[in-house]
C-alpha cells in the first residue's frame, strides 16, 4: 500500500501493522482500545485483586451485545520523531468491527476486511487470518494475550477527569514481544476501560483515552461493510 507522504505512511503503519496495544496487551494500538472490550477467559497471573477487576470488566464487556466507542489517541514516536493526535470512533459486535479515523477507516464483518484510505480515495480488501485480525479488533486484541501477560493492581488513582479508577498493569511473558507495557484504567463503578498507555521497547507510546463509550445492542450489520455505493470514485485494491 503506497502513500503519498512519509505521514500517511507512518499513520497507516502505527494503526495497522504495529501489535495494539496488541488494545490491552494490544497490537494495532488503536485498539486495546477496546481490545479489552471481551475478554471471556481467565488472565495469567496470580494477583487476586486485579484478577477480580479484570474478570468483571470482561463480564461486562461480553454482555454488552455492542458497543460505540469514541476515543482520543495521541502517539509519540521518539524513533521515528512523530507526535500525532487524532479522535475516532468504533463500533463493535461480536467479532465485527468498525474504526474511522481522520486518515482511515477500517471495516471487518467477521471475514472481510476493507481500509479505506481516505485521502487518496482507494480501499484495500482482504480476507485476514485470525492472528492478522486480533491486532486490529480491541474484543480480541486482549484476548489473544489473556493467557501471556502478568498483570498486577497498581492501586486506585485519579484520572485526568478526576474521577476513581482502577490501574492495572499488563506485561508480555514472552520477552521478545515489541510491547513492553500497558497500564489501563477502569471505572470501579461500571467496569468499563477508560485509558490504555502502550509502551513499546522502541521508544513509541501510545494513550489512548475513551472519551464516550454506548452499550447499542441495534447495530446493524451492514456498518461493518464498505459500501461502495457511497464512494463511486474509490479505486479498488482487491488482494483476496
């Protein structure tokens, strides 16, 4: 996928092919952002605490049926010299998804999956494997670490909207993963994830703060299809 600028490209490569927070122990970070958002299964460490809020959250989370979920990112790439922020939206249901950003926008119906890149009008469709997907979905992102992070409460902080929260802190097992770290912060009262701070061993960080978040359990499925009726001069990348 060629971009007309070095921006373009960096944006597209942090939001899809990086792990997010690999969202909650994320790989595209956009996306723990949420990843989080159904985690069914146990975590890995022994820490009983966060254990307790982590298995309410993913309670809360895999009954919700659909969520809307508006969020804030902001990058800094000590590396690559990139400091971005940018708002968006997503939609979840299930194993389907929806993101829009400024630059892109990314739909999946549980096989197919469209990048509509904006500014030069073109959309790339794929059928992902499962591994490819769960870097991009918030609901599996977490999942697919559930069993390979320790996790440890950090206590209960203040967050920059001064209300209570939850902190815990996810770390890879396997040392040769690129995240080093991901602290989150949860609401005590309804358990839903409100920042996730990524940390790479390559000097990137990501926060991503959710700013507004709605259980919809009426999403249609058709939000998570690219419509080309509605984009008649897009060109089309088909690489299935």
């Amino acid at each position: 996928m060629n971009f007309t600028t070095r921006r373009k490209y960096a944006m597209y490569d942090l939001l899809i092919k990086q792990p997010v927070a690999y969202l909650f122990c994320l790989r595209s970070p956009v996306f723990l952002v949420i990843g989080f958002f159904i985690v069914t299964q146990v975590f890995a460490q022994k820490d009983s605490k966060a254990k307790e809020i982590l298995d309410r959250t993913s309670d809360t989370l895999s009954q919700s049926g659909g969520l809307l979920v508006e969020f804030t990112m902001n990058i800094n790439d000590e590396s690559n010299k990139i400091k971005q922020s940018f708002e968006g939206q997503m939609l979840l249901k299930g194993t389907k998804f929806f993101y829009d950003t400024p630059e892109l926008a990314v739909y999946y119906d549980g096989k197919t999956q469209w990048v509509y890149q904006k500014n030069i009008e073109e959309v790339s469709i794929s059928e992902p494997r499962q591994q490819d997907v769960q870097s991009l979905n918030p609901i599996l992102v977490f999942e697919m670490y559930r069993t390979d992070c320790d996790y440890k409460y950090k206590g209960e902080k203040t967050d920059i909207k001064k209300r209570k929260v939850h902190e815990i802190s996810l770390t890879p097992k396997n040392k040769k993963e690129d995240i080093k770290q991901i602290d989150l912060q949860i609401i005590p009262n309804d358990y839903i994830p409100v920042f996730f701070h990524i940390i790479y061993k390559n000097k990137q960080e990501f926060r991503i703060y959710i700013d507004k978040y709605q259980v919809k359990s009426d999403i249609s499925d058709s939000l998570f299809e690219f419509d080309k009726s509605n984009y008649p001069q897009v060109e089309i990348n088909d690489l299935r």
